[in-house]
C-alpha cells in the first residue's frame, strides 16, 4: 500500500519539477534577448565648445559656458554646444531612453537669477561650428529645460524624439545648443554658467553625454 501511494506523488513531484525547469528556461532566455544595454556617448570635444553673439567660435578649452559678458560689452553673450556621434548606435537597436547629461561646475555672477532657465536646442550646424550656428541652423527649438538653478552637479534631460529623429534623417551626430532664457540682462556684470565639455577642458570630470538605453531584437 505504502509503495502504491508513494508512486502518484514522486510522478506528481517530478512533473512539477519538469514544468518548474521549463519555465526557468524559457524566462532565462527571453531576459537575455531583452536585457538593457547601456551606451555612453561623450560629447566630440574636438567639435563641441561656445559661441558668442559677435560671432566668435571657440571648440577647444579655454572657459566653455552660457550667459553674457556685460562686464566686458554689454549685450556680449555665449552659448555652448555639444555635439555627439552617432555611430555607435547598432543598427537595430530598440531604443527606450536617450537622456542629454552636462555637469554643471561653477558660476559667475547670478546666471540663473538674472538670466532665467537653461534651455536646449536641436540644431545641425553639420560637422563644424561656425558663427551662424549661434541662433540659425535650429532642427527644434527649445526641446526642455535642462537646469532652473544652479547645483553643482550633473543636469538631465531626455531627448529621445531629438536622436531618433537625426538617425532617421541620416545625420550621423547629435548636436545641442545651450542658452539660457535671456542671452543678457545688460546689468555691466557677467553671469556666466560654467560648464565641462568633451575635452574635459575644465579638469573637472563628468564630460558631457548622451546615455543611451537599448535592447537588442
Ligand atoms: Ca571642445
Ligand atoms: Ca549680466
């Protein structure tokens, strides 16, 4: 009597076993077909860096930033691009999330009180910067805002529609333009926000990126 009874439940047990397995298996491959990947994209640093308003382009060091130079002309501002390659980026990737991340360093003067919000651009100014590109040359204006006061540490934005759209349109980098609401309050003072760029001009680490989550088909 005992073995009859014991040999529907080991039956049973195994059964349940065997399913349990199954579904193990079945799950383990689906997470690995689907686990998110992340890639990081540093800001060209041969490419990005400033513009200011009187035309003059700046891509390699010397104090990238956003604001004006009232102190040294009143109504002199600057805005800072990014720009980021694209090819990196496989092909089929299904992308969930892009997000634009720049570290802020330091300030000068009041940039955000007297400046307002640091906003965003989509532009194309193709593979060089040049004078034009300061306020021309615009894909979207004002895509968000990025920072509304100054913490010093790294900013985010998401900007997903903004690269979807350059793959599709063929371009094969990302660039951005930071400005702040105001270029000028024409108070005779700089309100400068200092920020890193891709050379890491500033030695402050935390260079700008684009971080890119993925999966794979
Ligand atoms: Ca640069
Ligand atoms: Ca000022």
């Amino acid at each position: 009597m005992r073995q009859g009874g014991t040999r529907p439940t080991a039956l049973l047990i195994a059964l349940v076993l065997s399913v349990l397995l199954a579904a193990c298996g079945s799950a383990d491959t689906t997470a690995r077909q689907q686990v998110p990947r992340l890639l990081v994209i540093e800001s060209d640093g041969a490419r990005d860096g400033f513009i200011r308003s009187d035309g003059f382009v700046r891509v390699v060091g010397s104090g990238p930033g956003v604001g004006d130079l009232d102190d040294a002309r009143p109504g002199l501002s600057l805005r800072m691009f990014y720009s980021f390659p694209l090819f990196e980026i496989p092909p089929d990737a299904v992308i969930s999330s892009i997000t634009l991340r720049v570290y802020q360093v330091a300030t000068v003067g009041q940039p955000y009180a007297d400046l307002g919000d640091l906003l965003v651009d989509h532009v194309d100014p193709g593979n060089a910067l040049g004078p034009d590109d300061y306020e021309e040359n615009t894909l979207t204006q004002n895509v968000g805002t990025l920072a509304r006061q100054f913490t010093p540490r790294i900013a985010s934005l998401s900007v997903d529609a903004c690269v979807l759209r350059d793959l599709d349109e063929g371009r094969t980098r990302s660039w951005f333009r930071l400005r702040f609401s105001r270029d000028t309050n024409l108070d005779d003072r700089d309100d400068v926000l200092i920020v890193n760029d891709g050379e890491n001009s500033l030695r402050a680490g935390n260079v700008p990126v684009l971080e890119v989550i993925y999966v794979r088909p």
